[in-house]
C-alpha cells in the first residue's frame, strides 16, 4: 500500500495496519522527502488549503469575508467548520459592480472632496 511493492503474486494484509500508520504519522516519506524542505512545502500547502474559503470569499468579494475568515480561523479545524465556511464563501451575497464604482469608473470611496 502506498508504494510497497511485494514481489509474490498473494496480497498479505498482515501488516496491512503497520503501513496505514506508517503512512499517516510520516507522510513525508510517501514521497520521498523527510527532509525539513519536504516538512516546510508540506507545512505551506497545508495552511494554503486551510484558508482556501477564505480566500474564495476575497476572490468573490462576498460582503462576510471578514465573517468568514473568522469562522475558518477559529473552527475551521473542525472540519465542520472549514465545510461551512466554504460554502457560506460561495452564497450569492458579494458586492454588485454598481456598488462598487461610481458611473464614471472611479472609484466613489475615493470621492472625498466632492
């Protein structure tokens, strides 16, 4: 399992829990880095996958992505969490392109002076 290959033809699952936990508690050595570069891009896909909701509200410009980075922030290890805040970053509510320019395409936060 996972890249161990046994040279007969009979599948012994025997062992077959020694790999699982091999598997999970080093999951490095699935792909043959165990070395800090390997634990570092891991680390870094890891916590990119984590905000992944987050940044699909930004993306959006949905009106509660500060709401949702919250939720993804504090209950997104729950797994529960992460799977609502994914979902809530991909309701229908973002801002209108008319709310966001004024008709002469600047932008009208900017239209202090007026």
């Amino acid at each position: 399992m996972f890249g161990y290959v046994r040279a007969t033809n009979s599948v012994d699952y025997s062992n077959t829990a020694g790999y699982i936990l091999t598997a999970f508690s080093h999951p490095l050595k699935l792909f043959g880095r165990g070395d800090a570069v390997g634990s570092g891009l891991l680390f870094i896909l890891l916590i990119g996958l984590y905000f992944v909701p987050w940044l699909i509200s930004l993306s959006r410009k949905h009106n509660n992505s500060g709401a949702i980075a919250i939720l993804n922030i504090f209950l997104g290890w729950t797994v529960i969490g992460w799977i609502v805040a994914l979902i809530w970053s991909m309701t229908d509510n973002v801002r209108k392109q008319d709310d966001e320019y004024a008709p002469d395409g600047t932008d009208e936060r900017d239209s202090l002076w007026d």
